[in-house]
C-alpha cells in the first residue's frame, strides 16, 4: 500500500473518532507546559500522561525519584513468542518565551491551513500522541497487538536528559531485550521523503570566566592593564582556526572516523549544501565548508566548537569608559564518536593553561556522548522497507543526524537497535516560533507505526 492523497488524509484527521480523540489530548497537552529548565509542569504532565496510558489499557509506572519523573507504558501482547517495540519519547520543551515570534500563544494548539502549531507539537508531545493513536487504532481493528509495545517518555531531553541513566539502570530489566527502539523524532526533507537516520552528535557545554580586577577599572589605564575582555577573547581565539577546525590538540585523535557504508548513505541520501545554508538563514558571514564531499563529512562526522554568548563589559546607552573586571562565554562542542564530554573538557582545560590562560575558568554545565549506527539491524531494514513501500516520495536514510539526544545512553543501557523517524517537516522550527508539523504528515506517521507493528504479526 501507499498512502492516501494529501487532501484523504486531511479528511481522516477530520472524521477518524481516534485521531479526532488524541487530537484533543494533544491540545491538552500542549496546553500544559512542561519545562525542564524552568522546572515547569513536569510532575504534572508526567501524572497525565499516566493517566492516558492507563485509560488506554497500558501497565503504567511513574518514577519520581529525580525532577523529572520517568513515564513507562506497556501495552502487552497475548503471544507468548511476541517481540518488543520500544517507542521512546520526551515530554518537556524548551520554553517559548517574549523573544521568539509566534503567531498565537504557543500554548494553545492552533490549525492554520493544513497545519497544527504549538509549542511540542513536533518535538515530542505530537510524536506521543500519533504513536498512541496508532496503537489504539490497531488494538480497535484487530482486537490484540502482535508485539509489546512499550512507551518511554523522560522529562528532561531538552536539557542533556537529567538523571536518564538513573532511571534506565533501575528499570533496564523490564526494557531490555527489544527488537527495536524507535526514536522521538525525524522529519520529510525537502525532496518529501522520509528522513531515517539512526544516530545523534552528542554535546558537552561549559562556561568560561575571566576575572582581572576586584572592580572595573579606568580605561585610562588600557595600555598598561590586561582586562578581562581581551583576556577570555584571546583565549577564544586559540581554540579555533579561521576554517572552523578545532585547534585542541588530541580533538581529532580520538574521534572514530565513519566507515563506508556510512559515508555512501550521507552521499546517496543528503542533499544539503552550502548554498542552501546560506538562502534558509540569509547567511551574511561565509560558510566554512563549501565542496560538497568536505561540506558533508564535516556536518554529520567531525565535531564542532561554538560560541553560544558572550557577556562582558558595559552594553547601556552612551559610553562608560572602563576595564572590564569580568567576562564570560557559553560554549559547546558537538562530540561524535570516539569523544566524550569529559575528555574534551579536560583537553581544553589543559590547551588554556599550554597557551598561557591559566586564569580562565572552565565549568561544566552539561553533556551526552554521541551514537552512530550504520542502519544494517534486521530491525532497522524492516523499518526502511515499510516505509519505502508506503512513502510515495521514498526515504532517506542516514547514519546519523547533526543534532544532539540520549542515543548513546539508551543504547549504553538497553542494548536496542535504535531508529529514528517521525512526523516533522524541513520546517518545523523546532526551538523557534510557530512549530508546526503537517497534518498530512501526522496522519501519515500514525499509519505508520500501525504498518510496523503490523509487520510484526
């Protein structure tokens, strides 16, 4: 089969009694905002959702041991030889606040066109809700699945997944032992495929901070005196060439290189370049990688330093004629494989005090370590060739995705073959104003998933 035209599957969104029904859970829960960094509504969100599964005949256990409470749902099947699906998926977003433009309030699910918008609508709350619905529909057509199903949901994705370890080494017996884990999230590139891919950069972020005086100082003295301005910007500069290659040494050494089948997937399936950059971001400053092979090696396979703020001085009206005392800078480095989030902090830490800036200080804030997978799972295939069969634009498949998740914890602890796909579109703006997901898309997913558990039969 492949699936219905766009306008049938609008029509089903409309007339489907379970689509319609999860569709108002969704809006509930958008509704709820549940963030992480600003330690809201994860309690209670976590609560609902227990309560849904439970309504919809799932074994629901709630872990509240660290702020945000671990969801697992299992939906069992009578065969005694059934295999298991895990879905996992978050439930926390990162906020929306006064500095993102949104169309309308953020925390109302809106249906402009042939799209819903909100805050989590695609990343992830959209995701648990389509899944859900798939389960349902399936359990209504055929009375009892053919697989476990299992649902995975933590509370604290968008900030590095807090205390996720914890929660899988308590329960990684009653998760262990799955045919496949699939993956919050993935989108319909540009071309309208499906994008598959099967791994994540990890993170590590840290703060730098320079103090060079007890106060700020007259700017008379700027010849004589070192600020901590320049300071912390000279040390910044050490850290990487002009041509955006990290200058820690012993960076690259360890990092794992790809090997060909996932060098032929990026080739075959990514067609992102340096001019589309450039046209999506009107992109004023240039692009460091342009020769498409170089552009895509670099993108999904090597590691990359950046500056997320910089704080120092006086920024009011008119002038204040000082010396900085204080300056600081939020960093990160996307890690691949063969890095870890303490190993490059301890290079860096040791590359500042080689280059002379002893006097900067380094803090850990967060981190995950990366996950590739080279898509060859009789698992992972499965997915494809379903998707492949009912896609009428076809699939992409890849590696690896240059965005940052727990992949390498999940796998570290369940030992599952991991793939993701989903519901989102090149447009999706996740993090940013008016996110959105198509409701051709969202319908399309949620027959998805009931295409895959039926594979299962």
């Amino acid at each position: 089969m492949a699936f219905a035209s766009k306008e049938e599957q609008i029509e089903k969104f409309n007339q489907d009694h379970t689509i319609k029904h999860y569709v108002k859970v969704l809006r509930r829960l958008i509704s709820m905002p549940s963030i992480f960094a600003q330690k809201k509504g994860l309690k209670e969100v976590a609560l609902y959702l227990g309560e849904l599964f439970e309504e919809a005949g799932a074994d629901v256990l709630i872990d509240e041991a660290y702020t945000a409470p671990l969801v697992i749902a299992r939906f069992e099947s009578p065969n005694p030889e059934a295999k298991t699906i895990i879905f996992y998926n978050h439930y926390d977003t990162v906020p929306a606040d006064s500095d993102q433009p949104w169309t309308e309030d953020p925390f109302t699910l809106s249906i402009r066109g042939d799209y819903m918008y909100g805050r989590g609508v695609d990343d992830d709350k959209g995701h648990i809700t389509a899944r859900l619905t798939a389960v349902r529909r399936y359990q209504k057509a055929h009375g009892s699945l053919p697989c476990h199903i299992i649902f995975l949901m933590e509370g604290a994705e968008e900030s590095a997944s807090t205390d996720l370890d914890k929660y899988l080494a308590k329960h990684a017996d009653r998760l262990r032992g799955a045919d496949v884990l699939v993956w919050e999230q993935e989108i319909r590139d540009g071309q309208g495929r499906l994008q598959i891919s099967g791994g994540n950069k990890g993170i590590v972020t840290f703060d730098l901070s320079v103090t060079s005086a007890d106060v700020d100082i007259h700017s008379k003295y700027g010849a004589l005196i070192e600020s901590a301005s320049w300071y912390l910007v000279q040390a910044l500069a050490t850290l990487r060439d002009r041509k955006g290659r990290i200058c820690v040494p012993g960076i690259y050494d360890q990092v794992i290189p790809p090997n060909e089948r996932e060098l032929a997937l990026v080739d075959r399936y990514v067609e992102r370049t340096a001019q589309e950059l450039v046209d999506l971001y009107g992109l004023q400053l240039p692009v460091l990688k342009k020769e498409r092979q170089e552009f895509l090696k670099t993108y999904f396979f090597e590691p990359a330093i950046s500056i997320e703020g910089l704080s120092t001085g006086y920024l009011g009206q008119g002038v204040k004629t000082i010396l900085p005392a204080q300056a600081q800078a939020k960093m990160e480095v996307r890690l691949v494989p063969g890095l870890t989030p303490e190993g490059v902090l301890e290079a860096i830490k040791a590359h500042f005090v080689k280059e002379g800036f002893d006097r900067v200080s380094v803090t850990y804030t967060l981190g995950e370590a990366s996950y590739r997978s080279d898509m060859s799972s009789p698992a992972i295939l499965n997915v494809i060739e379903i998707a492949e069969r009912i896609y009428p634009d076809g699939v992409s498949i890849l590696p690896t995705s240059a965005g940052t998740g727990p992949m390498w914890t999940v796998y570290d602890a369940l030992e599952v073959p991991q793939v993701a796909f989903g519901l989102g579109n090149l447009n999706s703006r996740d993090h940013g104003g008016d996110e959105n997901v198509a409701i051709y898309d969202y319908v399309s997913h949620i027959e998805m998933i009931e295409e895959l558990i039926k594979s299962y039969e």
